[in-house]
C-alpha cells in the first residue's frame, strides 16, 4: 500500500518514509466494538488504518463521552510523544472492522533517530494533527451550539461528502445522539438546530444519511475560514 493509495487524511510521508514506517508494523485485525486502546492506558503503541473505522473518545469527570474523532484508512492513532513515557489521555474504539499496522513506541524512536527526513515529516504530520485539534476547539468555543453542528456537518462533507443530484451526500450513516456526543450538545438541542436547518432547505435526511444542499450557509454560520480538507476533517 503506497501513501497515494490512502483515504483519510492527506499523506504527509513520502512514499521512502512510508515504506520505512511500514517496516516496522505488524498487522492485526480488529473487531468491530474492540478498543485499540483505553483511556489512562501506556502509550506505547500507535496504529495504522488499513481498513475499517476507528473513533476516539474522551470522558469527561461527569460521565460524559466526547467523540474527537472519525478515523478511516490512512489515518495514524495515538499518542504522539516520542522519546517520553506517556499515558492515553482518550480511547481508541473499532467502530467498523478493521485492519491495522500495529507500531511500538520504540521502535518508532530508533526509526526516527536513523532517518531525519522521516522524522521532519513526521514532525509535519504532528503539527497537522494539532491544527486539526485547534480547529475543532474554535469550532466548539467559538460559534456556540449551532455554529459546532454546522462545522460538524461540513468536516462530515469533507470526509464522507460526494456529489450527488446537486447536494453533498454524506456516505457516513450518522443519528443525532452520535452527533451530539461529537459537539458536547444533548440530542434534544441537536434534533432542535437539525429541525431548524431542514425548515430552511440547508440539508435533508433521507434513509440515515445526510444530504446538504446549502454549503454556504454553514460555513456562514460557523464563519468558515476555509482550511483545506487535511484541516477540516472529522
């Protein structure tokens, strides 16, 4: 599998650099409704998507579970800190059954410290993750419920979004409490501001799936400042 042939997030390592990283995987398959890795877990393993799909979550001192993020192919999960023991600080739940290169945290290190131009991309690849983060917090911070749901709805066209009789069909099968869980809002003011959006011909909802016919109008609401997609994803 070469970079080019991933979904998800735009490769960032060069087809040398993948090709290195991918020497020291182990693959493994993994059930839907398994955890790569829980909360409060040794951060000593990252992941490789090869297929399937992967939400991280994080729970809060209530009681409350946050989805962070939708993986799928291509992606790259875990703890991002190298050449220091570290803790998971969210989980990592199979959500689509999945294939994955499985990393050791040290041999990752020694592949970084032989490689300069693997480890400057991987450094890129780090600073591309903690963008996405930065984004995903002004989007839940900024703009209030409403503006999280339409930024939610434009990551989810972004990442599963295709063309499809004028609209934007989203692919991805996703209801109101799982949306909720992604914006820290409750399913009744998510059911409210989805009500609200439909009565204005924004988006329709048909057989599970989203459609959106009025791009424009998120970003509006959410004050879209255009990131490219790797940015603006879920």
């Amino acid at each position: 599998m070469t970079p080019n042939q991933m979904d998800g997030i735009v490769p960032v390592l060069s087809q040398d650099s993948f090709e290195k990283l991918e020497s020291i995987m182990y693959r493994k398959h993994v059930e839907r409704g398994n955890c790569l890795f829980w909360e409060g877990d040794a951060a000593d393993k990252m992941f490789f998507i090869f297929e399937g799909r992967v939400r991280t979550t994080k729970t809060s001192d209530s009681g409350r579970t946050l989805t962070l993020y939708l993986h799928q192919k291509g992606d790259l999960i875990g703890q991002m800190d190298p050449f220091q023991e570290s803790q998971h600080s969210f989980t990592a739940e199979v959500t689509e059954d999945a294939k994955v290169g499985v990393i050791q945290r040290k041999d990752l290190e020694v592949l970084l410290w032989q490689h300069s131009d693997l480890a400057l991309e991987f450094m890129k690849w780090m600073g591309l993750m903690h963008r996405l983060t930065q984004t995903k917090f002004r989007d839940l911070m900024m703009f209030g419920k409403t503006g999280a749901l339409c930024s939610l709805l434009i990551r989810l066209s972004n990442s599963y979004g295709k063309e499809k009789d004028g609209g934007i069909y989203i692919s991805l099968k996703i209801n109101n409490t799982e949306m909720a869980d992604m914006i820290g809002a409750t399913r009744e003011s998510v059911n409210r501001m989805l009500s609200d959006l439909k009565k204005e011909d924004v988006i329709a909802y048909k057989d599970g799936h989203f459609i959106i016919h009025n791009l424009r109008y998120l970003q509006d609401v959410c004050h879209c400042e255009n990131c490219p997609k790797e940015v603006c994803r879920m």
